[in-house]
C-alpha cells in the first residue's frame, strides 16, 4: 500500500517523565490517520500528533457512529516491540464497525499502519517491568450532516500513550439491580463509544457508595452476571474458574480467550456457562468463592476484594498462590517476550 509518511520535526520525548505518567493523558509524537469519502478509503498516513478540525455537524457528534480497540506494545531487553494478538483486536474493529454500519478498514492498512507508527515512535515504548505503549485504533463518522443516517464520511485513527502498570487500587463492587450495560439486539458486543457513555453514571453511583466498578447483570432479569466495569469477569468456585459466555451483550475479550486457552492448558478446570447472581452469593457465604477479578487490557487482569448486592455485602478471603496472580504473571512475561509463547500471541513489530 501506499503510506505517506510525515515526520515531526522535533521530538516531544526529550520532556516526558516515563516514571511519572497518568494512563491514557500523554500521547506520542505521530498518528496514523486514513479517510473514507466517496465509498472507498483514501492513502493513509502518518503525520505529527495533532489536533483534528471537525464540522460542528459531523455526525459523529449527533449520532455517535464511533468505534475503538485497546492494544499494549511491549519493548524487550533486545529493543524488539511486541504486540499481543493484534489480530484480535483488527478483527473485532471491524466487526464493532458493521454493528455501527460503519464500512471495514483493510487489514493491510491496519497491520502495514501500525507497524510503521510503532517503528517511528519506537522510543516512546520503554523498556522494563510495567512499562508499555496504549495502542488506540477507532473510527468515528465525519460527514457533515445531521440528518439520521449513517455517514459517507469516516476517519480511521490510531493514537499511541505511553503508560506505566496499572494499579487501580482495591476494586470492589456493586451488583446492579437497576441499570444495564447493554440488551439484547443492542450493541454490548461491540466496542461502541456510547457503551462507555452509558456506563458512566451507574459507575458515578456505585462510587459515591463507595465501591470502584459495577458488576453488570443482565438487562432482562438481572439474574445473572456478566462484565465488571469495563471488563470481562472470572469468578474462581473452589479450584474451577467460572466465566460468562460471550453473546450479543458481551464484549469478545481478547485478554478474556487469552485466560481461558491459558489456563485449561495449565490443567486448571474453566466452565464458560451463564452464572446466576444466586449462585455466587451463595458460593460466598459458604466459603467456596475464592476469587473474582476482572480481565481487559489496561490492567490484564483485576483483584475483585469484595461485593455489594441490595442489602448484603461481602468480603473474599486473602488468597495465597492465587489464579489472578499466577495467570497474570504468565500473560505479562509471555506479552513482554520474558516466557515461552507456545500459542503463538506474540506479533513483532518489524
């Protein structure tokens, strides 16, 4: 493919403080960028970071066609960038995109963008425990028009940040009982922008009760579990991992398969089944719930302490030798080139 490629005349690097960075609020010095207009998708390029000029009518305004992925790239002692399934995640783009009636972008513009942009600001992915580069890709509708309807227009982006671990702290959360992440028919299976939008108020609620996140239910009945937060969620029952199936109202986690695959290959029992609200309360209050976390990209994979359901609150006993903590652990090193990839999820960046 065609890449036009602007390079930045002075670097920005030379100004960041790599040990002190807040998540996602710094970005590199290039982007990748590349326009649909008139049915087709245009030369793609990259050019210096900067900010973009939007009609006020642009309909990703009015309408909000808007889709993104997650990634992480990791630099190793030898100075290589990895990827972790990237694959995945240009998959899934795409299929968030169709659910927004959004037209797919190329995978070889994907891949070909990408690996330039990660090249170019190589430096900007540092090396060492907890150090890595957040990998943004969205797309979002450009035409200037508020009539209701899908856009001609579209602007496919990726941005870059460089973060440190994640550390979120304690989570513990709230059950909901009243609003829901998404439905059936809806889009809860895609990474939509409004998924996010929507989800913020329920967080605000459970924050000012005290708790980090919601653990989401279904929409119809509220009996059974489904994401935490922005995430996929585990519950560990006795020595058996217990997760939600995906459907049209859960997000196809990549760091999600990627706990699933590992740990069946490590001999350790997982049950992808519905998993009703009753059942975990129950499994708590008679001592066989041993853990729950959270699994995404930011963070891989998130102690869940305790939850909050109506009236009744609980606490999770202190684990030694925990799921979270030995599958985390077995992820990052493969992820940072430190372990065996048997799986084949690495993607080097060359």
């Amino acid at each position: 493919m065609a890449l036009e490629i602007e390079k930045i005349a002075k670097s920005k690097i030379a100004e960041v403080d790599f040990s002190n960075l807040s998540f996602g609020k710094l970005f590199t010095d290039h982007m990748f960028e590349c326009d649909f207009e008139n049915g087709a998708w245009k030369t793609p390029k990259i050019k210096p970071y900067q900010a973009l000029t939007l009609d006020p009518s642009a309909k990703v305004f009015h309408y909000g066609q808007a889709v993104f992925e997650g990634m992480k790239a990791y630099k190793d002692d030898n100075d290589d960038i990895w990827l972790f399934r990237p694959d995945q995640n240009q998959k899934r783009i795409n299929i968030s995109a169709e659910r927004l009636d959004m037209p797919a972008f190329p995978k070889e513009y994907f891949f070909e963008g990408l690996s330039e942009l990660l090249k170019l600001d190589s430096a900007w992915v540092q090396k060492g425990d907890g150090n890595s580069l957040y990998v943004r890709p969205f797309i979002i509708a450009t035409e200037n028009c508020v009539s209701a309807s899908a856009s001609t227009n579209y602007k496919f982006m990726i941005i870059c940040s460089p973060v440190q671990a994640y550390y979120g702290g304690e989570v513990r959360v709230v059950i909901a009982d009243k609003y829901s992440r998404s439905a059936n028919g809806g889009v809860g299976f895609a990474k939509a922008a409004g998924n996010y939008a929507a989800s913020f108020y329920p967080a605000k609620l459970a924050a000012k009760q005290g708790y980090q996140q919601v653990l989401w239910t279904d929409a119809s009945t509220h009996e059974y579990l489904e994401e935490a937060g922005t995430m996929n969620v585990f519950f560990r029952i006795k020595d058996t991992l217990l997760t939600a199936p995906t459907s049209e109202r859960i997000l196809d986690g990549v760091t999600r398969k990627s706990i699933i695959q590992f740990a069946e290959d490590e001999g350790i029992k997982v049950e992808v089944r519905p998993i009703k609200v009753t059942e975990i309360l129950e499994a708590a209050k008679n001592g066989d719930l041993l853990e729950m976390f959270g699994a995404g990209t930011a963070a891989v994979i998130s102690p869940i302490l305790g939850f909050a359901h109506k009236d009744e609150k609980i606490e999770l006993p202190k684990v030694e030798n925990s799921y979270a903590s030995f599958i985390k652990k077995s992820l990052t090193d493969i992820q940072r080139n430190l372990a065996e990839d048997k799986f084949g999820w690495r993607f080097k960046v060359e």
